[in-house]
C-alpha cells in the first residue's frame, strides 16, 4: 500500500505514444492494494487518443481537468469538458479523441488496478511499430483492440493518426 501522502506535479513515470497520447502514472495497483489505478493523460488538440476497444476486466473513468475529451461509448458520441467525468464500463466498447483546438488534459481511474501497467509496457512496442509484440500485450491484457476502426474515427471526427500514415 502506498505509504506516500503526495504525488508532486512531477512525479510518477511519463510515457508518449507517438506524437499523440501522453501518460503518467500517478498511482500504481500497488499503492493502492490493487483497488484501482490513476493515471493522468494527455493528448494535443485533434488526436486521436485510443481506436475502439473494450476492456474485459475494468471500467474506467475520466476526469477532466483541461480541455475537450471527446468519446464514443457504445453507440453514444459524447463531450466532456473541465470538472465532467466520462465513464466507460468494462464490456462497453469504447475510443477516446480531443476533437477540440486545445490539448486536453485528464485523469482516468482504473478499477480494478493492474491496467495502468499497459501503457507503460505498450509505449515502446507502439512507437517501434512493432506489431507482434503489441497483439501480445494487448491479449495479456484482455483488450479487445479494433484498429480498423481508426481511418473511420479519424476521417468523422477530422483527427490526426499517432503517425504519419
């Protein structure tokens, strides 16, 4: 369990996937005798931030701090702004984008904990385009990743890919 009563603006590792989504968690499984685990995201203005895909095993919620965090949950397409809190249950597919001119900047609680470690462990595969490595991960974690949707989100919701495609 996390001893620590603090987590300083600058703590915690910080990965980047592409020129797109930014993490840095905050609160590992760990810390937190596995209830949850926090993680703060970034993502620039007219990115995309996840393809559709659904969790197995966790539900997730977004807080947002700054920013537009836009978000296909199921068949709803939907908005947050600052202080709005997207939840997306396990089961439910879901993707994520910033469809504004700002970057957005957000917490996401993950319950129960254990997925915060994905990003840490998907960041160097992704950004080495690395495929095999990456379905193995994304199957370790029970995700149902949908990468054929991106061109579609990206073309509907006028977003820019991770990569020069």
């Amino acid at each position: 369990m996390q001893t620590q009563q603090t987590v300083g603006a600058r703590d915690g590792e910080h990965v980047r996937f592409g020129k797109a989504l930014g993490t840095r968690r905050m609160l590992a499984a760990s810390a937190t005798g596995g209830a949850f685990g926090l993680v703060e995201h970034d993502l620039p203005a007219g990115q995309l931030g996840s393809p559709v895909h659904t969790h197995e095993r966790e539900d997730e919620y977004s807080y947002v701090l700054r920013g537009c965090l836009s978000a296909q949950i199921g068949d709803t397409v939907l908005d947050a702004g600052p202080g709005e809190l997207v939840v997306k249950p396990r089961g439910i597919p879901h993707a994520f984008w910033n469809s504004g001119s700002e970057p957005v900047r957000f917490l996401e609680l993950i319950s129960p904990g254990g997925f915060e470690e994905y990003f840490f462990e998907l960041a160097g595969p992704f950004n080495a385009h690395d495929e095999p490595a990456m379905g193995e991960i994304v199957g370790r974690y029970a995700l149902d990743l949908r990468m054929e949707t991106v061109p579609e989100l990206l073309e509907r919701h006028g977003l820019q890919p991770p990569f020069e495609m």
